[in-house]
C-alpha cells in the first residue's frame, strides 16, 4: 500500500560473494531505517537520502567512501550525486580523492555553488575551502579491496570476480511528507578502472534524477552501459508515459540489455509513494521503509517485510 | 529537401557581440563544408563531425580549443564529447588541460578504453598514452578571453558579458550516405568557472545524444540548465514519439525555459537527414550543408542559402 514517507536503498548489483551477504543486507536495511526516522520527523527528502547514502559510504562492506574499489594504480577515487526533485536542482562530484562522505560534498556543490559538478582537484579543493577535512587515503582502503585489486591485475584474473566489482554503488531515492522527492547515488566505480576514469553515477539523468512531476531512479550496474541510455531519465520517460514504476523500471532495464548488453538495477519511486526494487543481474542488495514495515530482498523475486522496531 | 549525407554545426548560443558576427558565420560555414566534403567523399558521420568540431576549436573566434574562456583562475579546462548513432557508443573528456583538440581525445576514449568520460590528470595522462602531444597553455589563450576574464573579475561586471560567457560551445550532428548517424561537442566552459567545474558537454545526454534510429542533438547554452533537463536526450524522446526535429527542438528548449529559465540553442538531425538549428537565445551562429547547398543564419529566423563551390 502506498504511502508517505518512502525511502527505498540500494547497495549494488552485482554478484554478492556468499560471506558478504548478511553483512550487505544489514547495511542497506541499517540505512533505510535511518533515512525513514528522518522523514517520520519531518526531514526532507534530500536530507533522508544523503543520510542514507552517508551510512552507507561509511560502511566498509560497499563500493562507496570507505571500502570503495580500487583503480589500476591502487587509488580510490569516487563519484557522487543529489538530485532534488523540487527545482531540478543538483551537485556531484567527479574523481574525488580522500574524501570520506563525497555524497555530502556533491550536496554541497548544489546548495554552495553556481555549478552542477566539480571534478578531480577542482572538487578537493572547493571540499577545503568548505572546511571538509581531508582524510587518508589508506582509511578508505580495505583488506577487502586490496585482494580484489591485487586479484584482478593478475594474468590469469577471474572474470567473475571482474564482472562483480563492476557493479558496486549504493543509492537512495524518497519522498518525504511534503511530497517532495530527492534521490543520490555514490560509488568507488569499477575495479581496477583507469585514474580519471568518470562512471555514470555524477552523470544526472544516468547516475540519478529526481523529479517531483514524476519520482526518482538510483541506479546501480554496468556505469558504462547505464550512460549509453541514460536510464534514470529513461525509467522516467516510461512513467510519463503512465507505466508504473515496476513497469518502467523493467522496461528500462530490458532496453539497456537489448540495447548495449549491460546489467544492473534500480529503486525507484514515484509522487505517491509506489516504489520497486528490480534487476538483471544476479542479485542487489535492497531495503525500502513504509508505513512502518522494512521491506528488503537480494535475489530475484526475494521480499521480506518486518516491522520497524 | 531532406537528403543524405548532411551536417549541421554550431559555433555557441548567447550575444554575440558585433565585430565578431562575420568571424562566427564564417567558422561555422567553413566547418560545416570541411565536415560535408569529407561526408561526400564517403566518410562516417563520426569522421565528419570530429573534423568540423577540430576546425571550430583550431578557430579562436570560438569557446573551445583555442579561444576557450578562462576559469576563475585564468586556467584553461576543456570539455568535449562524441556520440556514435550505431552502437550508442560514446567518448568525453572534462577538464581536460594543455590540448589542442579534446574533441579528438575524446574520440579516443570511445575508441581506445573501455570507459566513456576520462576527466582532469587522468584524461591528460591518457593523452601522453596515446601520443598526442601537450600544447603550452597560452597557445589555448587568446587577448579576447584575457580581456573577458579580467572584465568579469572586476567588481562592476557588466551581467550581459557575464550572460554571453555562459554561452559558447561549438558542435555538429551529421548523418552519413550509410544512414549512421554522430555528433561531437566541444567547449571551454562558463566564463569565470571555478576550477574542476564540470558542464553539460562531456554529460551524455545533456551535452550531446546520437541513435540511428532516432537521431542527434549537439545543444549550446547555459550547461547547468541544459543538464537539469538532460536536453538532448529530451529532444530525441519527443521524436521518438512522431515529432519533427522542429517540434522537437522547439518543444525541449520550451520545456528548459519553462522548468528552469534557462536559454540555448541546438542543432538536430533526424535518419531521413531532416534537421534544424533553433535557439531561445538572442543569436546562435550555425551553419548545414545538405544537397550541394550551404544553409546559414545566426538571428531568429534568419536563413541563407547558397551553393557550396
């Protein structure tokens, strides 16, 4: 039944290593309830949704801030979006280095600067003179990540593993009490990609959008096959054109895998709070709150509901 | 008569002040036959495209390549995009330093890597990979940007010099004697950017979108609004569901003014090679070259005609 408060998360598509997954479905679940004891008291959409994505940038388990993948030259470098579905407005961040919380700082882009998105040292240093404190690099570097960069380097990689850490990217799409809908979506972008390498999540309309007329798409997958048909915008599309949110978002991930042979996911809601957790590859880690009731699931058609303590 | 090959370019939306109107409509005519001849001897779209966008960046008359505007700091950072109708394969590059043609660079990300955007120190460390050479900076600059750049530093900076910077960027959409169908953007950003600041251009979706089966759209303007509405994307869904390139050219730069007050231009094609140049700015230099016959304008509804010699 839908209803007012939503927020629906999302921390990756992909194949989920077995070891990994209580830990995965804790955390996204973890960063519904945040997000929704922010809307339950007033907070707006935006402010649910950077929560959300905070806890999960700080948790070490996803591809986002702590715990992001590394590059070839073993950096971490991540990108992130808002999108507020008032006023179109939106910030990102591109290539940001020692940065704990980039979905803060590309909240701040919108709310502090005339632009949508700052890049690489542009970024560092518009996060100094906002007083963001620069961390070390090595505190957002995992064991975790280290292996699977030292794995994938070598002649004789797994693809398997290859093709998984493509697909890590935390996300988060709401609409608060007043009705108005925001989304964001963070990452470290794909394994062992090239320095300066930018995904689809900076990218609105890709990595995100948020429209009050119509909802809001976090995406999560192949960043390159999610750019070639810009499927937040896309997704959204379908729903002006009266398909519901699962609808459309079947219709847009099917396209991308007709279109461009990419995987991926979303969460998705629209203005009256429907919402929908769908994707094509193996599994997602989701967790939606509503009404009251925490909703989440990994694979396939998988939807638990308990209620919110 | 909609004939194939054709190409359209523009060479920026916004006021362009008198002394340069001639400069202006002689780029985009002289870019728009280079990229035609190359289309009738053969040529890809793609190929035709990058050679109309090089000659418009080697111009200094334009807001790209050489003759870029300068950031805050009086630095150079480019961004640039192209877009291929066939596979919806995509290249871009943002601020990006110290190169002659990042149109060129960002035809090699799409051709070279497995990735779509390089940005900043990567895409320049991707350019020493690929051998193209690194230009001194002040070959980038010229006395016009100078006196633009200290003109809007001044604390009584005049709003319509202000308004015309936000607008430069060149580009072209071209449809083969194959029927693939390609665009290419390229630009030097706002006047007076702060450092790192990425736009619409390298954006895909925003700064540029190419699909055989609907089309291309190579838009100028205000980059934060066109993002907001990812305007090229949005032109080619109004297409897709039975509207002219006209319509909707005219309907997408509506939808921005409308939805966020913001002016531009673009330049589309369609697979028949029906196209259009239409912008809510005060003036946009463009120029098309379809059946043996140069079109051009550059106010309202102005539109010449001659033979190509």
């Amino acid at each position: 039944m839908a209803s007012l408060p939503v927020i629906v998360v999302h921390g990756g598509a992909g194949n989920i290593p077995r070891a990994r997954e209580s830990m995965s479905s804790a955390g996204v679940r973890e960063a519904a309830k945040a997000g929704y004891v922010c809307l339950q008291a007033g907070g707006s959409a935006m402010d649910a949704v950077v929560e959300a994505v905070t806890l999960l940038e700080n948790n070490p388990t996803f591809n986002a801030g702590r715990g992001s993948v590394l590059t070839q030259k073993g950096t971490v470098e991540m990108d992130a979006i808002v999108m507020d579905g008032r006023t179109l407005a939106s910030g990102a961040v591109s290539a940001v280095r020692r940065i704990a919380n980039p979905v803060q700082l590309a909240r701040l882009v919108m709310d502090k600067t005339s632009h949508l998105c700052l890049t690489a040292e542009g970024a560092s240093q518009f996060a100094r003179n906002m007083g963001i404190p620069e961390v070390q690099e090595e505190s957002l570097i995992t064991e975790y990540s280290i292996m699977r960069w030292r794995k994938n380097l070598s002649p004789d990689a797994n693809p398997v593993e290859s093709h998984m850490g493509k697909m890590g990217t935390v996300g988060a799409v709401a609409v608060d009490l007043q009705g108005n809908i925001a989304c964001a979506t963070s990452t470290g972008g794909m394994l062992n990609k090239m320095e300066g390498r930018v995904g689809d999540t900076p990218c609105i309309g890709c990595g995100a959008y948020a429209d009050n007329k119509l909802g809001a798409v976090s995406p999560t997958g192949h960043g390159e096959a999610i750019m070639k048909v810009t499927l937040s915008r896309l997704i959204l599309f379908y729903m002006e054109q009266g398909k519901s949110v699962r609808e459309a978002a079947d219709m847009g991930l099917a396209y991308m895998w007709d279109r461009v042979q990419g995987r991926g996911g979303v969460v998705v809601v629209d203005p009256k709070g429907e919402w929908v957790a769908r994707f094509n590859s193996l599994q997602m880690a989701w967790a939606a709150a509503q009404g009251g009731q925490l909703h989440y699931g990994m694979y396939g058609e998988e939807h638990f509901t308990r209620d919110i303590q």
